[in-house]
C-alpha cells in the first residue's frame, strides 16, 4: 500500500527496505556506528522480521520509518520509530503512528522508547505509567555488545 502525505509516499510492507537507506536513518538518529559490512543484513533483516513497517519517502531517499512487532490480536510494540532530521516537525511521525495504531485499534500498544520521547507519544494518545506502580522489564543486549567492543 501507498499513501500521499505532504508531498511525501508512505509505503506499507515489511520487504523490499534498502539496508543502506535504513543505515542511514539510523545513523542520523545515533543509534548505529561504524557497521561491519558483514552485519549489515540486519538493517534488512529486522523488517522482515517484524509484523508491519511503514518507511516514508522523498523521492528515492528515506526520510522516515516505523516498525512494529506484534501477536496482531492483543498487543504491539513499536520498536523503532525515526525520522530525519530534515522532515521532524512535519507531522511524519505522528502519521507513522496513527497508521500503526489503526492495524490493531482495540489492542494495547506500547513503545520501544526513551523518557525524552514520552511527551510524543502522550500526544498520540499514549499513557506513560508511573513505574513505581507497574514496569517494564528490559535487558539490553546492545548494551552488553558494545561493553564487550562489538558495537
């Protein structure tokens, strides 16, 4: 599926997302550093494996994305949402969450995130907890990696 948003294409679809264009945002965004070109399937590889992406486009260029992983009937996590530098402010991000948030609209959604973010989702209709009453449990393997020189 496509979609027109200002000026922008909003593609649906797990396959087909360029690795580099993916690396890229990424990078932008600070969460990737000096990839060895062997690992780089990866970029590929965590939207074929999850159960929906959108990707945002100007033209050839990726200018943002969202992916999310879920059991489609009771709960989804969105575990990566960027946008360029260039096209914060636009509303992107808020349209890439709205659309997630109609493929399972009666079930809970949680995202993958930091606190700095919370103010984001809030808008988009998110709750953020008070975590002394409940939590999420998270281990970091990325952490782990980078602690270890492989990241």
């Amino acid at each position: 599926m496509y979609q027109y948003f200002n000026g922008l294409v909003i593609r649906e679809g797990t396959k087909g997302i360029p690795a580099e264009e993916v690396e890229k945002l990424f990078q932008e965004a600070g969460w990737s550093r000096q990839i060895p070109d062997w690992q780089k399937e990866k970029f590929t590889l965590i939207f074929e494996n999850s159960t929906w992406a959108f990707t945002v486009w100007d033209h050839d260029r990726m200018v943002g994305m969202i992916r999310v992983i879920s059991d489609q009937v009771m709960a989804a996590n969105i575990m990566d949402l960027v946008v360029s530098t260039d096209y914060r402010g636009s509303g992107v991000a808020s349209k890439l969450v709205e659309l997630c948030l109609q493929k399972l609209p009666h079930g809970d959604w949680f995202a993958h995130t930091s606190a700095n973010n919370f103010p984001f989702y809030q808008k988009c209709g998110f709750e953020v907890k008070d975590l002394s009453q409940n939590g999420t449990c998270a281990y970091y393997g990325y952490i782990k990696a980078r602690e270890e020189g492989h990241r």
